[in-house]
C-alpha cells in the first residue's frame, strides 16, 4: 500500500490502513484541506470535478463531491472526463478550482486528487504546502444544513474543449480532412475511448479503429504509454494499414505516435513533432525538462528560437514557460501544453496539431520521423523501500564523478561530452528514475546501465 503527498495533489493505493493508502478517511482529509484552501482565496464557491475510468473512480468522487458540498462548494461534476478538459472547464466556467480524480500512468489499483488553482493549473509549492500542513492538522469546519452546496452535472464541457481545439489557429481541419487518415487508437480502458474518437472526427477523421475501448478501468496493459505497453497498437497499424497509430494515458494528457509500418513515432518526439509545426508558424521560445530529449533544442535553434530546460513536473515547465514567453512547451513523456488553450498538457490539441502537421507536410508518419534529430533516451526506474536514503545515494554519485558537469536543480544530471543522465526520485511513486540519453542506443543503455549499478551498489553498502 503507498500514499504519497505531493504539491500536484494526493496519489495512492486504494484499500488499507488511514494514512498508508488511499483510504475514504484520507481521502475526505485531503479534499477539506483543498477546500478550505479554496475557501482561503475569495468567495468563489464553485469547483469543476471530473474522472477518468478507473474502477475506483466511483468511489472517490462521491467522497470528494460529498465532502465538498458539505463545505457549503457549489460542484460540476463533468464525470468521465480528462486531465485537460476539467482544466479548460474551470477557465471556461470561472471557477474557483478543480480536482481531476486520476492516478494518471499508474496501474489500476492508484488513484489521485489532482489539485488546480482558479487558472486550471497545478498548484504552486506554496499552495500544495498549506493544504499539506493543514490536513496533517485534522482541522475540518462544514457548513450547516442551511448552507450546503449543490451539485450539477455538465457533458458539454467536453464539447466546447473539443470546439476551442478547433479554432486554434494552427488547427487545420479541412487539410486533415483532405487526407482521409485512417487512425487505430489505443485508450487503454479509460476515457481516451470517448474524447480521442470526438475530436478524430470533428477534425474529419472518419476511419477509427478502437482497441481497448471498453470504459472499465481493468487496464488491457499497464497504461503508461511506454514501448513495452505498446505492441498490440503497433501490431494493429501495420495489420489494418493505417496511416497513424495513437496512444493516450488514463487521463489523457499524454500522447505518442505510432508509424504506418508499426514502429514508434517515439514519445520523446510527440513534442519535438508538434514544435516544429508550431515554430514554422510562429517563432518564439521553448521549454521542455531536464530529462527530455535534446532533439527539441535542435529544432527550436533551427526555427530561430531558444530552447530553456526546466525541473521536472508540469507546474515547473508552466512556471518556465510564461518566464520566457514560450510559444510551446511539455515534457518528453509525451506531454506537449500549448499556452493559447491553457497551460497544462494536453493530449487532444496535440492530436490536433500533429494531424494538421502530418497531412501539410505531405509526409508519412515514418518519414516525419527520420525528418528530426536522432537521438535516444534510456528511460529506467529503480523501485526503493523507506530505509533507502536518496540524499546520501546522491551525495555518493556526485563525489564519484564530481570531475563531470553536474546540475543539481532537480535532482542530479550528470553530462557526459554530448551525453548525460538525469536521477530524480518521483513525486508520485517510492522510485528513483534514471534516464540517458546518446546517439546511440548502446551507449545511452551503458550509461544508464552504470549509473544503476553505482546506486545498487551504494544502496548494499549504506544497509550493511
């Protein structure tokens, strides 16, 4: 069982002991803490909440909506929904906040309470700190039966987030329209299965091949969009003849490419694709963080703009992003934020953007692809339990190469001439994540490989 408490929200496992998992108690605690953070910023009572399929989606929107609504919080509950529209919908709506009910990439038995500010953002290190300390506090104040709040539900919201993809400027529906794309979609059981195919066909997509379209939440493959979890999709593509694979995560804010002949668009590109279009049209600044690709350097420099790395987690790369003024930014998990829409990753306007790119560019998938720099990421986890001390792990590694560069704003990253390696713990799993990256796959492996080795090894010495 694991709870973890972090700014962006409250992720765990559900079932367990309060206070070790994702429990209804510590579910209820951690919604009122929201709340009366809400209730901290002005007299707007309104909150936007929606899902996405998880089994126990359910369960913890009643104890959220309940909760809430016993605060005195007028809710609208958007119910099978996504990451992106629930942030559209409180700009759209003028809310005071929202909550996503989502564990994202994590596996069935995780769910979360994603925490946004009145811009549908995640929230900042200070916001996420109070309503932290509060719950730990146990403070709770409800409102009396006279001053309730009422609860509405709203499926039209998906359509006007839908509608606002469309009328981006870069958003060309006629020219994907002309091209007659045929797409199989992979939504892995969850709401993927109702946004991908609307906004496939309001961009006159008409040929759509689900797999694991079935809303259950019982995951057909581990639901991170990775390679490994990717065959079928692949397999499928290259079967049916279409022009484009795409994959999504439970809550769809994260998006990758399959080509027409069954191999990876490669989800370190998604971003590094739909920047490019976005640049060609539109000079500016870039921002992705540090554990991203370096090819998304390379094709900002190449339209005139420049590139800034940020810490890792969404709220850093936002926070980046309006210091620069960046025209497009994300992460290289497939996260791309397009600051007209709103400033959070957004899955459906990369679909738009990448098709719009796709059909003008006259180019297959596969030859789009081999269009940008080549480079290759090693992405590896290593699983630890609390007597592991990651400070001192670290503390050891920067001693050992201390004669290389070393930049320690997240983490650590380790360059190696044109090489490098990113460690950073998770803010949403008990793991360290370590990700190289070479041109060449050997050798991004090897590096990966060594660094992994250093960590066990360190790890066998502090326990003795």
């Amino acid at each position: 069982m694991a709870l973890i408490k972090s700014i962006s929200g409250i992720r765990g496992t559900i079932g367990g002991k309060p206070g070790t998992a994702l429990t209804p108690i510590d579910i209820v605690k951690f919604t009122t803490a929201y709340g009366a953070w809400i209730a901290q910023q002005g007299e707007n009572k309104k909150i936007i909440i929606g899902r996405d399929g998880r089994i126990s989606g359910p369960m913890v929107r009643n104890l959220v909506v309940a909760t809430l609504q016993g605060m005195g919080f007028d809710i609208i509950d958007l119910g099978l929904s996504t990451t992106p529209t629930v942030e559209m919908a409180v700009k759209t709506e003028s809310a005071a906040g929202g909550i996503i009910l989502t564990a994202s990439h994590n596996p069935k038995e995780w769910n979360a309470l994603k925490l946004l500010n009145a811009a549908g953002e995640f929230l900042d290190a200070e916001a996420g700190k109070w309503i932290l300390e509060y719950a730990e506090r146990s403070e709770m104040d409800f409102a009396d039966v006279n001053k309730l709040g009422k609860v509405t539900t709203d499926e039209t919201l998906g359509q006007k987030h839908i509608d606002a993809i469309l009328a981006h400027p870069l958003v060309d529906v006629e020219a994907i329209r002309k091209k007659e794309f045929k797409v199989v979609v992979d939504p892995v059981n969850s709401t993927g299965a109702i946004y991908v195919p609307m906004v496939l066909k309001a961009l006159g997509v008409d040929d759509i091949i689900i797999i694991n379209e079935e809303v259950t939440g019982k995951f057909a493959h581990n639901p991170e969009p990775l390679p490994e979890h990717l065959r079928e999709l692949c397999s499928v593509v290259e079967k049916k003849n279409a022009h484009l694979g795409i994959a999504v995560d439970p809550d769809v804010d994260r998006l990758c490419f399959v080509c027409e002949d069954g191999s990876l668009f490669g989800e370190e590109y998604t971003l590094v694709a739909i920047a490019d279009y976005v640049l060609s049209h539109k000079k500016g600044n870039t921002v992705s963080n540090l554990s991203s690709t370096r090819a998304l350097r390379d094709v900002t420099e190449k339209h005139g703009g420049t590139y800034y790395p940020s810490a890792v987690g969404e709220v850093n790369v936002v926070k980046k992003m309006k210091e620069v003024d960046a025209v497009i930014g994300g992460e290289g998990n497939g996260g791309v934020i397009v600051p007209e829409l709103h400033y959070g990753r957004d899955a459906l306007i990369g679909i738009a953007l990448f098709l719009t790119h796709l059909a003008k560019s006259g180019k297959t998938a596969k030859n789009l692809r081999s269009s940008y720099p080549d480079y290759i990421i090693s992405k590896n986890k290593i699983e630890l339990d609390e007597s592991v001390d990651v400070k001192h792990i670290f503390d050891q590694i920067m001693k050992k190469y201390k004669k290389q560069p070393i930049n320690t704003e997240d983490g650590l990253r380790i360059e190696f001439d044109k090489d490098w390696v990113h460690l950073r713990t998770s803010n949403t799993e008990p793991i360290i994540r370590i990700y190289a990256e070479s041109v060449n796959e050997t050798t991004a492996n090897n590096i990966a490989k060594r660094i992994i080795g250093d960590i066990k090894e360190m790890m066998l010495v502090k326990a003795e």
